[in-house]
C-alpha cells in the first residue's frame, strides 16, 4: 500500500467534490444550526437527524462512481490498488466528513448564539443548556452511527444501483429478525429465572427481578461490526476490480 497513492486519490477528491461538500451538506448543518440558535425555526434534533442522516448516507457519494458504467471503469483504472481505494475512502467517510459536519454545526450554533444573544439573551442561554446536555450522550449512540457508518459504507460496494434503499431494506429484515430472537431470549430467561409465584402474581413478599443484558455487549457488538463491514468492504472492492 503507496501512501502517496492516497494522499494523490484525496486530492483528486476534493478537487472534484469539495463545492458539493460544502454547498449540499456542511452549509446546509450550519444554517439549520444558526437558525435553531438565533430564531428558533428548527430543534435540535433535526439538526442532530440530519446530521446523522448525512454521515450515513455519505459512504454512496464517495463510491458513486461504482454505480455507471463509463465512471466505474475509470474509477477502477486509476492507479491506485483496490485496497488504497478503500483505505482512502475510509479516510473521507470517519474523518473528514464526521470532523466537517462537526465543524459546520459548530459555526452555526456560534453565530447563532451571537445573533440571538442580541435578540433574546434568556432564550439562547436556555438552548445552550439544551445542546450541553444533549452532547452528555453516551457512547453507545456514537457507536450505533460508526455501525450504520460502516455498514453503508459495505452496500456502497455490494449494491450497484440503490444501495441506500436496498441496505434500508436489509436492515429492516435484520431487525425484524433480532427483535424476534431477543424477545423470544427475553421470554425465556423471564421463564427460566423468576420464580412461578411471581410470575403467576401468588407471592406477595416479591423482589425486584430485572433481567438486563450486560452493558458492555452493545460495545463489542458494535465494534465487530464496524471491523466485519470493513474486511467485507476490502474484499468486495478486490471482487468488483476483478
């Protein structure tokens, strides 16, 4: 792997996408975010959903090439290995465009905060308030976007046409099929743990019995997901190029 192969594929990407970058996503965070900020238009969270919206559905636009026939044949000539290809695009979609949209909310929120300072000093201290506590948050959201992240990231390569669409789909499938399996383990450590008189409401000294799942298995989940999706990336480019 040429690390000047990447740093050359990073360029030729700003060189072509940054005006779109700028004026179709982080422009857009930071407007919604001023308006919020200043006069109150929007909330947070459409703030905070389109934010999140725009980090997932970015891994398409860095492999849009992928998708017609004459750009996916120049796409796959440039000179550059399919693992560079990959590792680059990693790049873009973890570090550049998550930093960005930080950035563009950033910037909204602070001009925001010095117009309606003037207007309504109570009113902008309160929203502050609000965004203080909403990046309190745990990790575990964090690590559901870096999952989605990655999983786009994964049906950018696999889907040829609508892969937003198609991977929607599958992810509803999946979590249909989850559900179903979690609650059926739900029921059956209910079953398996709780005594049958308080399952059957006869026992009138009862404790509380809480059955919860281990709070570092949505961590590692996530985790080797993020890391499945990746290796399944790299392998699906080296099937595409070939």
């Amino acid at each position: 792997m040429n690390i000047n192969n990447i740093i050359k594929l990073i360029k030729a990407y700003f060189y072509e996408n940054w005006q779109k970058d700028l004026y179709y996503s982080f422009a857009i965070a930071a407007c919604l975010s001023l308006l919020y900020m200043a006069f109150g238009v929007f909330s947070l969270y459409l703030v905070l959903c389109f934010a999140v919206v725009m980090l997932v559905i970015y891994p398409t636009r860095v492999f849009g090439k992928l998708y017609q026939p004459s750009s996916r044949m120049q796409y796959l000539s440039l000179p550059a290995s399919n693992n560079e290809k990959v590792v680059t695009n990693m790049l873009l979609v973890n570090i550049y465009y998550v930093i960005g949209m930080g950035i563009s909310i950033g910037i909204g929120l602070l001009l925001g905060y010095a117009i309606g300072y003037v207007r309504d000093p109570e009113l902008v201290r309160i929203k502050w308030q609000h965004i203080t506590e909403a990046m309190s948050i745990s990790a575990r959201p964090i690590m559901l976007i870096y999952t989605s992240m990655a999983a786009m990231f994964f049906a950018s390569i696999y889907f040829r046409k609508n892969p937003v669409a198609k991977m929607v789909l599958v992810g509803f499938v999946i979590s249909l099929v989850l559900g179903a399996i979690m609650a059926c383990t739900d029921w059956l450590n209910f079953v398996l743990t709780v005594p049958a008189e308080i399952r059957n409401g006869n026992y009138f000294k009862t404790e509380h019995y809480v059955t919860t799942s281990s709070n570092w298995f949505p961590y590692v989940a996530s985790c080797v997901s993020i890391v499945y999706f990746y290796a399944m990336s790299f392998l699906r480019m080296k099937e595409t190029e070939a």
